[in-house]
C-alpha cells in the first residue's frame, strides 16, 4: 500500500494531535506483557515512523510518558489516557495505529513475543509469529 499524503492521528478526547509527513513502516502486532498492559488488549497493533517526519499538531502539553525501558518511553494523553506513540531518546519512533485517524497506509506483517501472549487470545491469521523479537527466534 502506498501512502500519498501525511497522515494524522491522536488521542480519544481530541487534546493530543499528531501528523506523519512520510509513510510508516514495520508494523506488527506485539503480545509482550507491556503492550496488553498498555493498551488494555490482547496485544498492540503499531508501526515505525521516521522521526523526522513526526510532528505534534497539539496538546503537546497533555502528554504523558512512561519510561517503559531504559531505551524507550510509552507516551499517552494524560486527559482520556490514549496510548499515542513510543519514543526513544527525544525522538517518536512508533506510532499505536489505534490512534491513526484514517488508513495509515501499511498492515501488520508479523506477531512478536507470542511466548508470552494472553491465554484467553488465540491468534487465526496466516501472519509470521516469533516468541520474541523477529532477529532472536
């Protein structure tokens, strides 16, 4: 799928905004402990982003973040509690694409960290599954 334009996303309430000038990347659906726990699901659904095409549109100041790891923090609208994007250093390096406002132009290629996905959820698609991440299984 090729993406003409920049897409947009946010948070729930509408406080938090965002734009992505070029095409995201990567995606993938991650069952890791901290995403189910993130996004209240069986997993999260989330693509990378070039960080220099990333820019906050506004609320800027709504946000909150999370220091998930030691190289990454979860952001998320501290007013409705959206789960918006991960940053790694200072910069967005992936967006949830929960929070995209319209077809963000790319699908899930794969499941990571299936090893630990949640017992009540029983993956039925033909995607690739790793136990962990893709470059260790």
């Amino acid at each position: 799928m090729t993406q003409d334009k920049s897409i947009t996303g946010g948070c729930l309430c509408g406080g938090v905004r965002y734009e992505v000038s070029e095409p995201l990347f990567d995606a993938g659906n991650c069952h890791c402990s901290m995403c189910r726990k993130f996004s209240g699901s069986a997993f999260s659904t989330s693509a990378r982003v070039n960080s220099d095409s990333f820019q906050w549109l506004s609320g800027e100041g709504l946000l909150s973040r999370y220091h998930s790891s030691p190289e990454a923090y979860r952001l998320f609208c501290r007013q409705c509690g959206s789960s918006l994007a991960v940053m790694e250093g200072e910069k967005v390096s992936f967006v949830f694409l929960g929070s995209v406002s319209q077809d963000p132009g790319v699908r899930p290629a794969e499941h990571i960290f299936v090893g630990s996905q949640a017992p009540w959820y029983d993956i039925a698609d033909n995607l690739l599954q790793y136990k962990g991440w893709p470059a260790e299984d």
